[in-house]
C-alpha cells in the first residue's frame, strides 16, 4: 500500500513570516497578534490592520513638514507625475519603505488616473454634477429607487477618483489608504500624501 504522505503543519516561525509579507508589520507585533489570535493567521491579520488603523488616527493630528515630492515617468514621456507626501522627520523621509510608497503611489497615479487625494477634497460641484448625470441615466425608475441607486454609483465613483480609496495596482486585495496605514504603523511617524498633478500627451 502506498504511504500517506503527512501534511507540515506551518511553525510559528513560518506564521510570523507570512503575517510579516502580507503586512509589513515587525516581528514582535505579528508575535502578538498571532498569540492573541491563537495562530490564526486571518485574524491576526485583521487585529493588525485594526491596530495599524488606531495608530494613524493618533497620529493624524501631528505636523508633517518634512516629506518628498516623488516622480514617474511613463510609455515612453507620454505621461509623468508628481506627488507631494509628507512626513515628520527628515529621517523617515530617506527611510527604504517611505521611498518605496512614494515611487508606488506615483506609479498608481500613472495607471489609475486618480482626480482628488481623498474625498475631502472633492468640491460639492462636481458631486452635484455627477448626481445629475446619475439621475439621467436613472429617470425611468421610482424616486426612492433613483435616491438608492444614485448613492450607491456615487460610492463606487468616489472609488475610482479617490487616490486612497483606489486598489492598488500590484495588490487588488489593498487600497492606497490600506497602504498608507500600514507605513504609518510601521514607521511610527504621520504621513500623509498632501498633492499631486499628472500630466498626459493630448489631454487637457
């Protein structure tokens, strides 16, 4: 008879490794959240992003004065970008994982053609004109029908014009706002990405 080959059940070690790879945390924080979550490795995964999450909101508050403007060319010149993220030390601004975020979110700004930074910054104009287009396009159904259906192609739309609210580019499983909450956590410092402009061949 053939021999059941047994299964290797993952370490801690290899626990710690992958927690560390899906979420950029130090080992001594996915340690934790691996024992308060009795190795499951999902909801350590979740209590990270909670804790990462509860972190920048402390943090949201403090001065970012130091930071980058990074850049990203792309086809060719035929489209460029600049994006303005800040930080509060200049330390962090030259550290590796800053660098990589900035050169990442320059990149998704090349690929997804992002409008505003965040939905604070979008102006009542433009959601009142996208409202009107929705409303157009919805018109023969009911009025409490419409009211439902516009909110919700308004919450998809802000998906797509939103910088953070975007998925990442590399990771569809992350947004840029996920992304940027995880660096915070890592980084210990408030970073926020203040502005950017792109730039495309033949468009106005």
């Amino acid at each position: 008879m053939a021999r059941l080959k047994a299964t290797r059940m993952p370490s801690r070690v290899d626990q710690v490794r992958e927690l560390r790879e899906l979420t950029g945390a130090g080992v001594m924080d996915c340690q934790q959240a691996l024992r308060q979550a009795n190795g499951d490795l999902k909801v350590a995964r979740e209590l990270l992003r909670e804790r990462g999450a509860e972190i920048a909101k402390k943090k949201a508050g403090r001065t970012a004065n130091e930071g980058q403007v990074f850049s990203y060319i792309h086809l060719g010149g035929k489209i460029g970008v600049l994006v303005e993220i800040g930080c509060e030390t200049d330390f962090v601004a030259r550290n590796s994982e800053f660098q990589q975020f900035g050169r990442d979110v320059a990149m998704q700004i090349a690929a997804a053609n992002p409008r505003f930074v965040s939905r604070d910054q979008i102006d009542s104009e433009w959601v009142e004109q996208e409202k009107k287009t929705f409303q157009e396009l919805l018109k023969d159904n009911p009025l409490s029908v419409q009211k439902k259906m516009i909110e919700e192609k308004l919450q998809k739309r802000f998906e797509e014009v939103c910088l953070v609210d975007q998925k990442f580019i590399r990771d569809d499983t992350k947004t840029i706002q996920t992304l940027l909450t995880e660096l915070i956590s890592k980084l210990g410092e408030h970073v926020v990405i203040r502005q950017f402009r792109r730039f495309e061949i033949g468009s106005e």
